[in-house]
C-alpha cells in the first residue's frame, strides 16, 4: 500500500475548504509546522504526516455528514422580475445580502446583486434611470439548483462556480445556500 505524499496535504486542505488554522487546532499540529510541510520546507514525521491525513479524513467525513438542508435558508429572500431595480436595491440594503434570486411566479428565471447594480453605476446610468429600469432588464443568469438529497460535496463543487445554489424537492424550490452559508460551518 502507497502512502500518499506530505505535499498531498494542502490539496486535500483545500479541497475541503478548511483553513491551516482549522487544520491546526482540530490536529494538534501548529500551524507553522503545517504551512512548512505544505510548502516543503521540512519533512514531518511520520505520526505528524499521518496525523494530519487522518485529521483532515474526520473533517471530510463530517462536513459529508452533514445534510444540505440543515444549512439552507427556507425563507428566501427574492424579487419578482418585473420589480424595478431600485426595489431590488431596497430588499438588499435591508436584509444585507449581496445577492438574490429573481423569480417569474414561483421559478427562478434569474438573479440580481450589488455587483450588477454597481457595474451599471459605474457606466453612467443615474439613480433616476436605475430607479426607472426593471430588474429582468439587468438581471444574471439564475442559481443553479441542486436536490435537497445532494452531498455536501456536491454543493462544494457547486459553490466553486457559482455564488449561490438553489435547493428543491420535487422540482420545487424550497432553500437557498450561499458561499457565507457553507463558510460559517467551518
């Protein structure tokens, strides 16, 4: 059996999502000593090398653990495509988020963010000609949308494109996970 390299170490800690100081305190490895073997600086020990890879295993396995829906937002916060976008500008000043879902009804055709409104800013348009302009007119692409019975893997790997994915049951949306979400269980 193949033990796999110390230099593996840091791609599993990244494919995880999990910081050198989330590493360190679940492991008992300092921190230093971690940065060091990641970047090759020092060959680690054996019990050290070993001790991280099965640290970083229960972390794996328990992010995996962990089902999506426990994480999602149930109530999302939206705006309907045919809302001016200074509406959409409101709901986002007041929830402070920076981003959302634009709906038709109950389908996400779309989503609105800061980003969107301070690019069209940047170009010129005047608060009167946004206030004037509808979200469907400025409005991104929509979330993608994953099952509730999607791993947490699969969400990572989703996350790694997109800001935020929609969750549904039966083709029907039902929450909403961002990037923030996933971070705060780390």
């Amino acid at each position: 059996m193949r033990f796999p390299p110390a230099s593996d170490i840091r791609k599993r800690r990244k494919m995880l999502d999990i910081t050198q100081s989330e590493l360190a305190e679940a492991s008992g490895v300092s921190q230093s000593t971690i940065t060091k073997v990641e970047q090759g600086k020092i060959s680690a020990s054996y019990n050290t090398v070993v001790k991280l890879f099965e640290t970083l295993e229960k972390m794996g396995e328990r992010k995996k653990e962990i089902p999506i829906m426990d994480i999602a937002t149930r109530d999302i916060v939206s705006v309907q495509e045919d809302s001016g976008v200074h509406e959409a500008l409101e709901i986002l000043k007041e929830t402070g988020f920076s981003q959302m879902p634009v709906f038709r009804g109950d389908s996400s055709v779309g989503s609105i963010s800061e980003k969107v409104i301070l690019k069209l800013m940047n170009s010129g348009k005047s608060m009167d000609q946004l206030s004037r302009m509808r979200v469907s007119d400025v409005m991104e692409d929509s979330f993608p949308t994953i099952s509730e019975n999607t791993s947490m893997e699969g969400l990572s790997s989703m996350l790694n494109t997109s800001n935020a994915v929609l969750i549904t049951r039966k083709g029907k949306i039902i929450g909403m996970i961002t990037r923030a979400d996933v971070l705060k269980l780390v």
